[in-house]
C-alpha cells in the first residue's frame, strides 16, 4: 500500500480528441467488432472519476490574436539571439488548470498558445518540454493519467501514451505521469510516480523499450526499484537526471542503467524535478512545500551553492514545482504553481526581477495563470527579431 504523499500526489489533471486516434484502448472499446461481442471484458485499468477540480477551468483561451510563428533558427547549444535580463528568452507554461500551454514573450505579450482541443483527451497539463529540434512539445497529465506530444508549429495533438481517466500499469496504462521528455533518439521517458517506475516509450510502436523501477515495490534502489520519482530529466550527453520524492534521492543514471551517483537533496523536503545547472556540473532542485524553495548543489559534496528562501511575504513561494537556471544571466526562472504566477529571481540580489502572473489570482486572460505547473525555454526560434517585423 502507497503511503500517503504530499499535495503534488494530490494533484489532479487531462488530455485531446486528435489523441484518441493514438489510443488503441479507446478505439477498441468503440469498434463495432467490439459492440458485437458477448463476452464480458474486464478493464485492464481502474477507472478515475473526474472532479471540478481536475477540469479547471474547461477549454479557454486568451483571445489574443497570435503572430506567424518564425522558423526554427537555434538550437539548445546555439541558442538564439538572447533578451538579456531580466527574461533571456520567452518560455512555453504548462497552465494546468487552464489546460493549455501558452508562450510568454520576455516583455509578457503572449505569442503562442495551444488550448485543449478536448477535455476528454486533454486535460491538467503539467510539465512540458521541447524536443531537441524545437518543433514538438512532451507533455505530462498527472490525473489524467497520459503523456502527449504536440506538434508546436500546426498546434496539434500527435500523440499519446496512457488511457484518459484510467489508471494502471499494465500496457497503455500509468498512474500519475509527472514529467515527459522527449529523447534525442525519438523516445519519450516518463516518470510514472504512483507505479515507482520511469518509462522510455518509443511512439513508432507505442512499445516501452526501458523500465527502472518495479510497480509496489517503491523504495530507493535504482534502477530496479524507485520511491516515487516525479522526475527524469535528460542530460546534454543522454545521461537521465532522476529525482525521487521520498528520500530526497537525486540520481544520475546512464541509458544503459549505470547509476553514477545517488545523492539526498540537501535543504529539501519535497524534490520537484531537479534539472542540471548549464554548465551541467550542479543540480538545480525546486522543494514543493510551503513555504518552497530552490536549492542549487554540488551532487559530488552535497554543498549548497545557492539557495532561495522565504518565509513569508508575496517573496515567498508556495509549491514551487520548477526550477531552471537561466543561460546568459544565470538569474533563476521559477515555477511557483499555488501563487498562480511564473517568476524570475535575481541570481545576485535574490529579488523578483520578472512574473508572469498575479499573486493568488486565477484567469486564463493575458496576465493571468491558473496554476501553473510546468515550463521550457524558446531558445529556437529569434522571436526578438519576428516582433520587430
């Protein structure tokens, strides 16, 4: 039996209708060779029933007219002309409870969104992440209980890797999907909390190719066994950064398996996807607690190089789930999901330099968050250029 966890596994999520053409299950369950049967089929998952809360604020948009999308011109080691401070580049938010992704411009203008096409299939967007080439986007529904890819240019659903609203372990089936990558190789990894496992799903077959951990059996001793990871981040050469809540264990991990190292977060109670630092010598770990925090350490000492945290105040944070160092300014982007907004720390002065978002004030209308969960940088495409045109 799952001991109970903190509020993050008490989140809930949901997914798109292009996506069930990608969902064996749900198309079986609705072929007329199906409805002619008489045998009693017996779910292979657990069906999850779906609260106010877990469809937000149903599909919305900003109603923001969007510009032409400029062309992919940078890369994540060649990046493209950067902003400066206090927002180097414009970054892509999972809004959860808006249940929609959204490009927000370093001078806040919105300049891409995808709203959730259907909330059947689309639901409670939570971390998202370019893939290498900049041109898709891996998406996470924790109470949803799915994966996406979405294809950023046609602003359109492509894929999708679980069944909506049913939980499980068993094949196209996870139990509270938090974090999804796509891999330099076309894979998609995901850390499966609920099942103690991190997934590697090729989308050609729809196949898992790599599984660490052991569904129940979710204790620290990776690879084999996992205690609840949420995250799995890659490294710039393939290695996986694996975050586990309980412990807090922070790991780096080969492709083959090869632990290299395995370290306790220091200052942390809650670790919430730990990402590299850019020179990819430290880690950068958000604590999702109240008040949260950031920490950056070194994984060799266990040394906190740089830490952020405040008690109370609009300075505080309260379950902050991401949190990235900035190229260029080394400044810290932030994730502060229950304070509705996405903030820049100064790495110097440790003062908000930039927010997207007000203060405990929901909406979808442009300025305004709910919940925000997730975020990845646009260093791809020179949106700089394209807003001076």
């Amino acid at each position: 039996m799952h001991r109970p966890l903190p509020s993050r596994l008490a989140r809930l999520v949901r997914p798109t209708l292009g996506a069930v053409l990608a969902l064996p299950l749900l198309v079986g369950l609705v072929s007329p060779v199906a409805a002619q049967t008489s045998k009693t089929v017996k779910p292979a998952g657990v069906e999850v029933k779906v609260t106010p809360e877990m469809t937000g604020a149903g599909i919305v948009s900003s109603g923001v007219t969007l510009p032409p999308i400029p062309p992919v011109t940078g890369s994540r080691t060649q990046r493209v002309p950067s902003w400066g401070k206090p927002l180097p580049y414009p970054i892509v938010i999972a809004d959860r409870r808006n249940n929609r992704l959204i490009e927000i411009a370093p001078d806040k203008s919105i300049i891409w969104e995808f709203p959730s096409p259907s909330l059947s299939v689309y639901r409670g967007n939570e971390d998202v992440n370019f893939s290498i080439d900049g041109k898709r986007l891996a998406i996470s529904e924790e109470d949803n209980f799915d994966i996406h890819i979405v294809d950023y240019e046609k602003r359109a659903l492509t894929w999708t890797y679980g069944t909506p609203d049913t939980r499980g372990s068993g094949p196209n089936l996870l139990n509270y999907p938090d974090d999804a990558h796509l891999l330099a190789d076309g894979q998609v990894i995901t850390a499966d909390i609920r099942n103690c496992r991190i997934l590697i799903i090729d989308p050609k077959d729809n196949k898992v190719t790599t599984q660490w951990g052991t569904p129940g059996k979710c204790k620290h001793n990776p690879p084999s066994q996992l205690a609840y990871p949420n995250g799995a981040t890659p490294m710039a050469n393939g290695d996986l950064l694996v975050t586990e809540i309980s412990g807090p264990w922070i790991s780096r991990i080969t492709r083959e398996g090869k632990v290299l190292w395995s370290v306790k977060a220091p200052n942390v109670r809650y670790p919430s996807d730990a990402f590299p630092t850019v020179d990819g010598k430290q880690v950068i770990v958000a604590d999702f607690w109240k008040p949260g925090r950031v920490v950056i350490f070194d994984p060799a000492t266990r040394k906190v190089t740089w830490e952020y945290f405040v008690k109370e105040g609009e300075g505080m944070l309260d379950h902050s789930s991401i949190a990235r160092e900035l190229p260029d300014t080394g400044d810290i982007l932030v994730v502060d999901d229950l304070h509705d907004r996405v903030i820049v720390i100064d790495r110097k002065t440790k003062a908000i330099i930039w927010q997207y978002g007000e203060l405990n004030k929901k909406g979808y209308t442009p300025g305004l968050l709910n919940y925000p969960d997730g975020v990845d940088l646009d260093v791809f495409r020179d949106w700089k250029a394209a807003r001076r045109k």
